[in-house]
C-alpha cells in the first residue's frame, strides 16, 4: 500500500513540476539580438557553450575538493578513508586541468578560426 502511494506522490510531484514548462510553452522569444538563437557565428556559439560547461566544471570541482576535505577532516585516522579522499581530491584537480585544457585549446583553435 506504501509503494502505490509513494507513486502516487511522484506522480502528483511531477506533474506540478512540468506545469510551468507547460505553460510557458507559448512565451514569444523577445526581438533582443542577445541569447544562443540570435548567434550567427559558429565561435560565437562554440564559446558561450563553452563557458556554461566551464563554469558547471568548475563549481563541481570546488564541491568536490571541499567534500574530499570533509572526508579527509573525519576520517578519524581510518587509512581507507583517508585514501578515499586523497583519490576524490586528485580526481577533482585533474578534472579541473583537463577542462582548463579543453578550453585553452578551443579558444586557440577558434582564434586560429577566427582568421585577420
């Protein structure tokens, strides 16, 4: 009886969730020359998908390097724990270059692009 409820109430709680999708499916986009639909150019858009992934990246590693913190702070001296945190913070740092990379060669090859 508990599960056909508990479906119930994700059913219920989805379907409140889509209702604004819903509803703002017939707002007309505004005639500003500003957004990703208004881009002409493929670095223009290359770049602004760029710097939303960067800046996701980026907010994820610094969540990740303050829970490996955590991990490290209460391992109580628990060696597997503590090995446990030193991989998450190596992880996130490693994650944090390789996307520092990515962007330093995007941005190369669009300028490359880009020509006089």
């Amino acid at each position: 009886m508990i599960k056909k409820t508990k479906g119930a109430f994700y059913a219920v709680l989805s379907t409140m969730l889509a209702l604004p999708v819903m509803v703002f499916a017939q707002y007309s986009t505004p005639d500003n020359s500003y957004g990703l639909a208004n881009q002409t150019e493929a670095n223009d858009i290359v770049e602004i998908v760029l710097k939303w992934v960067l800046t996701f990246l980026g907010t994820l590693s610094i969540l990740m390097i303050v829970i490996a913190g955590i991990m490290y702070i209460t391992s109580g001296g628990d060696e597997a724990r503590v090995d446990k945190a030193k991989a998450w913070l190596t992880y996130a740092v490693v994650g944090l270059i390789v996307a520092l990379l990515g962007y330093a060669i995007v941005a190369a090859i669009s300028e490359g692009l880009a020509g006089p």
